[in-house]
C-alpha cells in the first residue's frame, strides 16, 4: 500500500476505535457511577477531535508540491502535533478539574462490572498504541506518533481508573474518591507525555540536524554511483514523511561540466530509488 494511504487508513482506525470508546465510556461511567469512567469517556471524546485534526493534516500534507510550496505540505504534520498536544493538555487539564470537584462531592460506589469494561479497554488501547507507533516509526510520521501517544495516554488513564475503582471497591464505604484520585495522578502522566511528542515535532520545524543514521546511508549509496570519490556536506530537512537532502558530491575535477551533470542526475535518481522516504535532492559538483 501507497505511504500516504497506510498513514490515512491508520488515523481513520483510531478515529473510529476513539468514537467507540467513548460512547462505551460514557454508559459504563453514568450506569457504573464511576466518575474516572467518565473523566476518561471526555479524553476519549477530545481524541476523536485530534484524531480528525490529525486526518485532515495528514490529507493536506499529502497534497503536491505547487508553485507556492515547491517542497509540498509536509511542513503541516508537526504543526498538526502541536495543535494535538494542545487537545492532550486540555483533556488533562479538564479531567483534573472534574476529578477535583467529584473529590469534594459525596457519591456511590461505582459498579464492580465496570473493571471488565475498563480491563477491556486497556487491552484495546494498547494494541491501538503498538499498532499507531508502529506505523509512525515506518512512515517517519511524527503526527501519527502524537496520535499513537493519545491512545497510550488513554490507556494510562483507563488502569489509573481501574486501580482507583478497585481501591474503591475493596475498601467500601469511605473509598468511594479512589477513583477521582486516580484520574487526577493519570493527567500527570499525560502532561508528561505531552513533552515526549511535542519535542520532537519542534526539532522537526527548527530543522535540527538529528538524522545521523540516514546521512551515514545517503553517504553509502552514494558511493556506489560510477562517478562519485566522495561526498562532503550533508543536510537533511524533514516535512512531513519525506526528508529534502542537499549533498555535496566530489568528482574528478579534471571532468567536463556535462559530464558532472551527468553524474550528479544519476546520483540523484540512485538516491531516491534506494532510498524511497527521501523528497527533494539537490547536488552540488566538487571537485576532488
């Protein structure tokens, strides 16, 4: 399957697994009298918005380069990832607050069989999270690995409400904020995976020079073009799920101008046939 496909069929998977969830949630947390059900049915609810914002990104992104934008739209998935850390700090921020207010309201127990639903879930998010950054780690996609961290900071805070629950249940009356108490330690969690995705993502924007292994290969294959002593500079610059290269290439100095064009276009297509994630090439002739 096509790139640009996998990574859209991917957000739409955890789009509709988000929908799911957060229906089941809602029920499960109303009818169990479970208020950390509930806090984490609203983060479910907030994923479903990120996950479109991710989707739409990801269409965007995938748009051709045009006379306005010659390198294409890659620069809008870690802009995308922002605005997707925002949608985490804000579910954090919101299920702390509910969380604090339900500490200093008396409420029931919450239902036993709610442990199923959350056991259920859990399992659910986690294959969701290896699936998602599985693929994020294929593609290059740090969107989509924003997007793999939201289902595993789902999960967090699906066994922070398991254990408060459970907490609640053994205990009996007088235990009844163990849940809400275990919702609010969850969004400590996800604030401090907001910091995990968001940096990358700004690297990704400032053009810092963390592509160490992808240099060493641009180096390796370059060195197979008849033609090539060498190669000197080497900057790369990520957008979206593509990587723009500028090498410095030498050659025998004693050779024509057209015969080093000519060997700086093949180095240019062996580069982007063997390495299929790289974008724009540009080839600067040295000689030795």
């Amino acid at each position: 399957m096509p790139t640009p496909q996998l990574a859209i069929r991917t957000v739409i998977f955890s789009l509709l697994g988000n929908v799911a969830l957060a229906v089941i949630k809602f029920l499960a947390g109303i009818f169990g009298n479970s208020y950390a059900l509930i806090a984490d049915a609203i983060e479910s609810t907030v994923d479903i918005f990120s996950s479109l914002l991710v989707l739409l990104g990801m269409r965007y992104a995938n748009r051709p380069a045009d006379e306005n934008h010659p390198y294409g739209h890659g620069k809008i998935e870690p802009l995308v990832t922002f605005l997707v850390v925002g949608f985490l700090i804000f579910s954090a921020i919101t299920i702390a607050r509910q969380s604090i207010e339900n500490i200093q309201t008396p409420h029931e127990l919450p239902e036993s069989w709610t442990l199923l639903v959350l056991g259920a879930i859990i399992i659910w998010k986690e294959i969701s999270y290896q699936v998602v950054l599985r693929r994020s780690k294929k593609l290059k996609s740090s969107a989509l690995k924003a997007e793999a961290w939201h289902h595993r900071s789902d999960a967090i805070t699906s066994v922070a409400a398991f254990v408060g629950i459970s907490i609640a249940l053994f205990g009996g009356p007088g235990f009844e904020v163990a849940d809400d108490y275990a919702a609010l330690i969850a969004c400590g969690f996800i604030l401090y995976n907001c910091y995990g995705i968001f940096r990358p993502a700004l690297g990704e924007v400032m053009d810092e020079n963390n592509h160490e292994e992808l240099i060493a290969e641009i180096r390796e294959v370059s060195l197979t073009v008849p033609g090539v002593k060498g190669t000197e500079k080497c900057f790369i610059r990520k957008a979206g799920m593509k990587y723009h290269v500028d090498l410095h290439a030498t050659v025998d100095g004693r050779q024509t101008v057209r015969e080093g064009h000519d060997i700086a276009h093949l180095l240019k297509d062996t580069l982007r046939r063997e390495i299929p994630q790289l974008g724009h090439v540009l080839i600067h002739i040295e000689p030795s």
